[in-house]
C-alpha cells in the first residue's frame, strides 16, 4: 500500500471516529422535543380557550421555539441532554398536566 492510500485510510478512520460514519448522524432528542412540546403546549392553550399571546407566556409559536432552543441548548452545554428524552416521553403522553409535569424542576 503506497503511502498516500495508507494516509487516506488514517483519515479516513480519524474522521469516522470523531465524526461518526457518513450518513449515520445520531438524532437530535433535544430538538425531537422542542418540536413536540410547541405542538403540544399549542394544544393545551386552544383546549383551554386560549392563543398565543402576553398572557400565556409567549407571543407566538416562533417565540416558543426560540425559548426551548436556548432551553436544550444549555440542557447540551451542562452534559444533559439525555433529559430531553425523558420530558419527550412525558410530552408526547398526550395530556396537558404531563406536558406541564415535562417542565418541573427536578
């Protein structure tokens, strides 16, 4: 093997360690979970009569988003994100007081 291929090779297996193999990027839970929790959060306002707006917290669904990507963001830089499944999984149980219960603070 020349020495170019074997360079190649080592880079190749370099950029599969630290980045993982081509194709095969792992999923995002944290922002599997702001996409759940906005549409379920919208459902709990319309099931109580209510919209986006001051009184609710948050303008709109754009300024939701904007507060649970900063909200996972910090999850990520504190080394836990693995939270974000288990409030995805309280999320997406369908009720409004386990979306609420996604967000108590443990």
């Amino acid at each position: 093997m020349s020495r170019a291929a074997l360079l190649l090779a080592l880079l190749a297996l370099v950029a599969t360690v630290v980045f993982g193999p081509a194709g095969c990027a792992p999923s995002d839970v944290c922002a599997e979970l702001c996409t759940a929790a906005r549409d379920r959060y919208e459902g709990c306002l319309e099931a109580g009569g209510l919209t986006w707006g001051a009184s609710v917290g948050y303008e709109s669904a754009a300024e939701y988003d904007d507060w649970c990507e900063t909200f996972s963001w910090e999850l990520r830089e504190l080394g836990q994100a693995d939270s974000c499944g288990d409030r995805l999984a309280l999320v997406e149980g369908g009720e409004c007081s386990e979306y609420y219960d996604a967000w108590a603070v443990e």
